[in-house]
C-alpha cells in the first residue's frame, strides 16, 4: 500500500531529494525556492550534509566538489541566482561530476517575487546541460532520482526547473522508496579533468559535444515526455512544464480532437516531434517565457522540409510574459485553429477596495532607519538601494536604485565617479552585504568612492524565509558556529569610518549619520536592530504606544511615516494606533507634540 501525504511541492522536492540519496545539498534562500533547503534543515534524522551557502555561485562550487567525489549533490537557488552561479556552471559543463548532481533553479513567471521573468531553461540551452521541467509536484518528486541516475549516466550536472506553481503548489504526493546511495566521498586526481586549463578545455569542449545524442536519446524515451496520435485530426498542440497541465485542461474544455505532445524534458524529444508532423498540419506550441520549444520545432520542421504550420509566440497567440492558465491557452487554441472561444471576462468587484501596496511590517527597524537617513541626507541626495525588504523604503523616498543582489555599494560608487555632486547614501541588508556587497565594500575603499554605505542589519535574511546567515552565529540546521564580526570585517577591509548605531534610538542614529555624510571618503553605517517578526517569535515583547488624542493636532507626521499599525480618523481628525504595533517607538521618538505614548499597563 502506497504512502501518501498533502505537501508543498518544495517540500516534496526536498523529498525527492531524499529518496534519491543526496548526500550534500547547498543553496542560497530566493523565493520561490528557499523551502528546500529548510525543510531539509529542519529534518532531525538525516544522513546528508545540508548548508545555507554566502550566495549562489559558492553554493554551486559547493555541490560541484562534493560531486567530484563520487557522492550525490544538489545546488538550489532562484534564477535570477543563476546568474550569479554562471561562471561555475559553463565551466562545470565541460569538467562534469562523477557522482549525480543537480541544479535546482526555480522560475518565477509573473515575477511575484523577483525583478525579472528570466527562463532557465536558456541556460539549458546555453551549458548543453540537461533540463527537466515539471508539470505537477508529484512529478517535481519523482524527478529528482531520475535526474541523479541521468546525471551519473553521462557524468554531467543536470537541470531541474520548477515554476513558482510548482514550488509553492500544495497536492497529494504519493512517496516513493528511499535510496540507499553508497557511494563514498573519494577524490581521483585527475588534472586533465579537474584543471581546466586551455589546454584540457579545448579536450573538453568536443566531449560534451559528444554525449549530447546520448543524452537525447536518453531523455526522448524518458517517462516525462508523452505523445498522443489523434489519427483524425490534423492539428496539434505542444506543450511544456506546467504549461502542458493548462493546455490539457483547456483542451478538454474545448473538446478539441488533436494530437498532444507533452515535454518534460530538454534537449527536445526531436523524434517525437517528427512523429506529430507526420500527422499535423498546423501546430501550437505552449510553454512559459521564452519560445525554446518553439523555436527548436521550427528548426526540426525546416530540417526535414516539412510544411507544417508551427504558431505559439510568434504572431501573439501565446504570452512572451507573465504566467499561462487555462484561459490563455483556451484563448490560444482558438485563434490558432479558428475555434470561436469564450473566455470569460473577470469582473470587476462592486466593492472599491483601498489600494495596498507592499509596505515594511509594523515596527521594521528598516523604517526608523531611512526615517533618519532622509532627515540628514535630504530629498536631493541619491538613494542606490539593493535586493530585500528594505526595497520597500521606495516608499520613504530612500530608494532610487535597485539592480541586483550586492549592487547598491557598486552602483553608488559608479554614480559617485560620474561626477554627481549631491551627497549619496547606499543601502544594503545584511545577508546581501554577505552575498556579494563585500566586493562593493573593497572596491569602494581601493577606488576612494567618497559615499555613505548603510547596512541594515536586521539579524536575519527576513525576505525569503528568515534563514540564518554568517552574521547570526547558527548554520542552516542551527549548530552554533563562528558569529562574524560585521565591524572588524568592514575595517578589515579598508573602511576607516565604521560606526554601528541602533536605529530605534533616532536621535542617535540622525548624529552616526551625520559623521558619516561629513566624513571624507566610503563611510559604513551599520544599523543593527532584529527583525521585528523574528523578535516576536523569540518572545521578544516591547511596550506599544497609544495616540493621546488631546495632545494630538492631527498634522499626520507619523502617518506619513507608513507605519501600517498607524491610521488616521477622518471624523476626529486624529492619528489612531491599532493592535499591529510592536513597541519600536519612532512614531513618538517624531511626534513634535508628545501626543504618541507608551500604553500603561
């Protein structure tokens, strides 16, 4: 009898994972994939070593040396991570691994969580490294052993691309056996191998060239691609991932007569595809982001001559962005074979609600720190920013750049150099100074780039999960470790003007900041303060304030701060403080009139 449980699917990839006997698994935190390596962590029982690494491109290098050992691997980061981690990851393609490991990057389609909509399948493409990519969770699970058997058959990292659907999809996951893996960790010297130097890479380079028809072969027989001959209808829909599940649907919706090919995996089953075309006049190929698939069948379709009409993003009939769903698709499929379809409108709700744009929490240190950084710094200086919750200081006018992980210090360096004369003020998380900011630091110091650099020090990587990080003094599973020295590390570095300040003391802060806008050359603030969710779920308890409402004259000074636990009575004309107030005190540490309080007990 089959053992079955309700599970996200990260973690019923983390499970996955398990069953097909990982042995290292390392990552960095990045909605929507940051659930795997905490559910892993959070096991009591386990056999595998699991870290939360400094940022993406260690986390591979991480997996790839473990790897190398024979032992099985696993790498997981968002896309945009990707990026960070391409430099091991081409390289990588052409050394290969002994034992089975796989990359673990999801996809983010709509960016609901991201600041791009990028498609790692791309990179598939651009490694020669195989992709999977899943439909449902269930098949997100089943995957991962197959991939680690794939990747040790032709000795090279595989792929695996799940979507923000399928990560953060919730289904019944029928579990599979665990896999006894023995293999121990045993390095083999092998520097014709393990160095790539040009000289082993131009060796290289033919022999990953070279395993590509296996791996196709491979993977046209694989169970994740399906085929299904309607002998009487000439048209056909291809369809990949999650897309193919929308495409289904909608395909039964319409009761539409066609052939349907499903593609789970990359390269392209091209035989497969050969066989629709003997069948098909007219083709739609639907798929998330970018046209791979597409593009590829109409390669196949000219290589063979054949004169099958291949549509999908080309001509509009599918989104180049944002997520696909069955009406897009039923949509698609009328327009490409003349179908009249109807697609409901959604309605507009009869009730206006008030707009609610993303905001920091309640008492987020974050707030009384870009309250005082505005003071000092003024509405004209420049504001480069960097990836975390502290984006949303767009809001307290404290955000003019955002770029990616690690970019706020580079990017303020570079707007220094170009010669703007008003004062610049960088901000940066904590984890994200971790990530990449470092190297920002140092070029800032070596290149004399005359900028304040804040580092917003909440004690914890707040935005995808609250994961540890080096500063906290815990690993991933929470053994005590080696706290790093924020202060001696950044003057370790060259910085001279290092102060730390606590930012819920506003006046304090408003006098660090004024050094460090005085100071000749990169001044480093660091404002330390625990993020107000993690505090509370330490059983940390301040004192909430109250409006004393004859004091207040209703000049909405603290309204204006943004603070969602502070409201404004439009019939009394005064500011209310609700029940989301956790005690931080800036709303009484600006109020001009003593009218905010601290409630008695």
């Amino acid at each position: 009898m089959s053992t079955r449980e309700y599970m996200l699917g990260n973690v019923a990839i983390a499970r996955g994972i398990v069953e097909g006997g990982g042995k290292v698994i390392s990552g960095y935190p990045g909605t929507p994939s940051s659930e795997i390596v905490d559910t892993l962590s959070a096991m009591k029982e386990r056999d595998f070593y699991v870290e939360w690494s400094v940022n993406e491109k260690v986390a591979m290098e991480v997996a790839a040396g473990a790897a190398m050992t024979g032992v099985r691997s696993v790498v997981t980061m968002k896309h945009v991570g990707l990026n960070v981690a391409a430099d091991p990851l081409m390289t990588l393609a052409y050394m290969g691994v002994k034992g089975g490991m796989i990359i673990i990057v999801a996809d983010d389609p709509a960016c609901h969580s991201s600041q791009n909509e990028q498609d790692t399948r791309k990179y598939s493409e651009f490694s020669l490294m195989p992709c999977l990519d899943p439909s449902t969770p269930q098949e997100a699970k089943d995957m991962i052993p197959y991939a680690f058997e794939l990747s040790e058959k032709f000795e090279i990292p595989v792929i695996f691309r799940p979507t923000t659907r399928i990560s953060h999809g919730k289904s019944e996951i029928e579990l599979g056996t665990i896999t006894d893996h023995k293999a121990e960790a045993k390095f083999e010297k092998d520097t014709s191998r393990w160095v790539m130097v040009p000289a082993n890479a131009v060796i290289r380079h033919p022999h990953l060239l070279g395993i590509q028809e296996g791996i196709m072969e491979e993977l046209e027989n694989s169970p994740w691609n399906e085929l299904t001959i309607n002998e009487n209808s000439k048209i056909g829909v291809i369809a990949s991932g999650l897309a193919s599940v929308y495409a289904k649907e909608a395909m039964e919706e319409l009761g539409l007569e066609a052939s349907f090919l499903k593609i789970g995996a990359y390269p392209v089953p091209e035989g497969l595809i050969k066989k629709m075309y003997e069948q098909c006049e007219t083709v739609l190929v639907i798929e998330e982001l970018e046209p791979i698939v597409e593009d590829r069948c109409k390669v196949i379709a000219k290589d063979i001559e054949s004169p099958v009409k291949i549509l999908g993003k080309t001509g509009g009939y599918v989104p180049r962005v944002s997520e696909l769903n069955i009406d897009k698709c039923t949509k698609a499929m009328g327009e490409a074979f003349g179908i009249e379809v109807d697609v409901p409108e959604i309605a507009e709700p009869e009730l206006e609600l008030p707009p609610r744009p993303p905001a920091l929490c309640a008492g987020c240190s974050h707030r009384a720190t870009y309250h005082a950084m505005l003071k000092v710094f003024g509405k004209r200086a420049v504001f480069p920013s960097d990836i975390g919750c502290y984006t949303l200081g767009v809001q307290n006018g404290t955000v003019d750049t955002t770029l990616c992980m690690g970019g706020s210090i580079t990017v303020a360096s570079g707007i220094y150099d170009a010669g703007e004369k008003q004062p610049i003020c960088c901000s940066i998380g904590d984890s994200t100074f971790f990530h990449t900011g470092i190297n920002g630091l140092l070029n800032a110091v070596y290149n004399k780039s005359n900028i304040t650099i804040t580092i917003l020090d909440n004690r914890i990587t707040a935005m995808t999960g609250h994961q540890p990080n080096p500063g906290m003094g815990l690993t991933s599973t929470g053994e005590p470790t080696k706290e790093i020295d924020m202060e001696l590390l950044c003057r370790g570095l060259g910085a001279e003007f290092v102060e730390t300040v606590d930012p819920y003391d506003v006046k304090a802060t408003e006098e660090v900041f004024k050094r460090a806008k005085d100071f000749e050359g990169p001044a480093v603030v660091i404002t330390r303060q625990a993020c107000v969710i993690h505090a509370r779920r330490a059983g940390v308890r301040r004192v909430p304030f109250k409006v004393d409402t004859e004091k207040c004259i209703g000049c909405r000074m603290c309204v204006n701060l943004g603070c969602p636990a502070i409201e404004f009575d439009k019939e009394t004309k005064k500011a209310h403080i609700n029940a989301m107030c956790t005690g931080c005190g800036l709303c009484s540490a600006t109020c001009k009139f003593d009218a905010i309080v601290e409630v008695q007990k």
